[in-house]
C-alpha cells in the first residue's frame, strides 16, 4: 500500500474515531445554509483529527476542509483546491444522518495532485468499512480488491443518489432525473452520504450513481475508487471529474453512458 493511502486511511479512521465520542450526544448544532445543511461539534472534532494524523506525517501538508473552523483549531493554513498537493477533506459526511442516528455517514480523506485524485479513503463508520485507492494501483475494501460490476442497462438496475440542500430549482431538477430515472429502474436507495454511495458503485452493491450540486470534498475520494474499482465517474457532461465539477453519475462503463443519455434527455425537458 502507498504512504499516501496509508495516510489517507490512517486519516480517515482517526476522523471516524472522533465521530463515535460524539455520536448519541450531538452538540453545537448550527444550520449552514438552508434547514436540511447542518455542522456540529462532531463534525468540527472529526476534521481536526483528520488534519492532525496527516500533519503527523506529512507536516508539509495543504488542506481544504468542508468546515473552516477546523484550520485555526488544528493550526494550519487555508490550503486551495489550486493547490499542485492538497489534501481534500470532508469530516462527516451525511451529518443529516448522524444528527438523527440513521447508520450511514462517512469520513473523506483524499490527496489531490494538480487538481486530480491520486489517493483517498472513504470510512463508513457505521458499518466500520474502510474503502480507499490510488492512481494506477486499483482500489480494496477492508483490505479486499474492489471490481465495478452490475446491470449494463437501467432494467433491472439498482440506482443511489442523494438530494440538494438547495429546496428550489435545483430540487426540482434532482425530481425531474428521479422521475425519469426510477420508472425503468429496478429500484432508487438514498442514504445521505455520496462517498458511501460511490463505494456502493466500486463495490457493485448499486448498478450507478448520481447526484447534484457537490462539492468537491464529496466526491473527490470516492470518484477516485470508482475509476480504480473499474467504474466510470464523471459530471453529467460526460467529462473527466474535476475540482468543478459539481454533479456526479457514476456506474460501470456501459451503464454510465446508459445514464448520461437518461440525464440528458430529463434536462432538456
């Protein structure tokens, strides 16, 4: 295993173990932007024990963390996604989840090197699972290599996504795919965490995956497991993920091009 998934790794479950003295007893709940985004006490915890075991290890490290009193509480600097090295970092994610003890919220560690992925883990805390990659050297969970499979068309497909904090158009959107996608489906999960479900696709527990209005820090760990497990992921355009991208389809490679075709036609109505 490389240093920089060791690390990844090492990162993420240090921010799982912050998560679990928190869980059960949430506090210094606030709302960020609309009533369904949400940061906690946990959330904050969670970040500084990532930040900390990479610095441990890398004390040269850049950080960009989905919650910024994180930076001053672990004594670094605002790192940029622009950054040539960086380490992209979403502390708990599906704090929705959490909040209410619904078993799936997650930890997201990954290392980007001029703007691309080049290791990352993703820890489902809950289930204790722990899901990671590195460029050109595949991806495992709990130690066991990973291989995208699943159905090659929408009949019989078993498809995840998640919903925009964002109540207005872009939930309207998100209904809009959601209609057209889940009628030929076999059937839609949403559990409220996209690097859990992009593990889902690498893992070939969901046939695909999709999902709007992400950030960069949800995704970027658990994009790179996708492409390592086999898989494609990228934005609705069909382009390479990168740091703007900012929805996710994800699945094995015929079913990918199946989804963007669907994804397409619902958004041009």
């Amino acid at each position: 295993m490389s240093g920089a998934r060791q690390i990844a790794e090492a990162a993420a479950r240090a921010g799982g173990d912050a998560l679990r003295d928190h869980a059960g007893h949430v506090t210094g709940l606030r709302i960020k932007s609309g009533t369904a985004d949400m940061v906690s006490e946990a959330d904050i915890a969670s970040g500084v024990a990532v930040v900390s075991t990479i610095l441990e290890r890398h004390t040269s490290a850049r950080f960009v963390v989905e919650e910024s009193e994180v930076y001053d509480l672990a004594g670094v600097e605002r790192g940029s996604l622009e950054d040539p090295e960086v380490w992209v970092v979403d502390p708990l994610d599906g704090t929705t989840s959490f909040v209410h003890a619904y078993p799936c919220w997650s930890v997201s560690v990954a290392l980007l090197r001029d703007g691309a992925p080049v290791a990352g883990a993703v820890y489902n805390v809950p289930a204790d699972e722990m899901a990671s990659a590195e460029a050109g050297n595949g991806a495992i969970l709990d130690g066991l290599p990973l291989a995208c499979s699943g159905s090659p068309a929408l009949d019989g497909a078993l498809l995840a996504t998640g919903f925009p904090y964002d109540r207005g158009e872009p939930l309207d959107r998100q209904l809009r795919l959601l209609e057209r996608l889940l009628r030929p489906a076999h059937d839609v999960r949403r559990d409220g965490s996209a690097a859990i479900d992009l593990v889902h696709v690498a893992a070939g527990r969901v046939d695909g995956f999709w999902e709007t209005s992400l950030q960069p820090w949800d995704m970027a760990a658990g994009v790179l497991i996708v492409q390592e497990s086999g898989g494609v992921a990228t934005g609705f355009d069909g382009l390479p993920w990168s740091i703007t991208t900012r929805d996710v389809v994800a699945a094995n490679p015929r079913l990918h091009r199946v989804l963007l075709e669907a994804i397409s036609e619902a958004d041009s109505r």
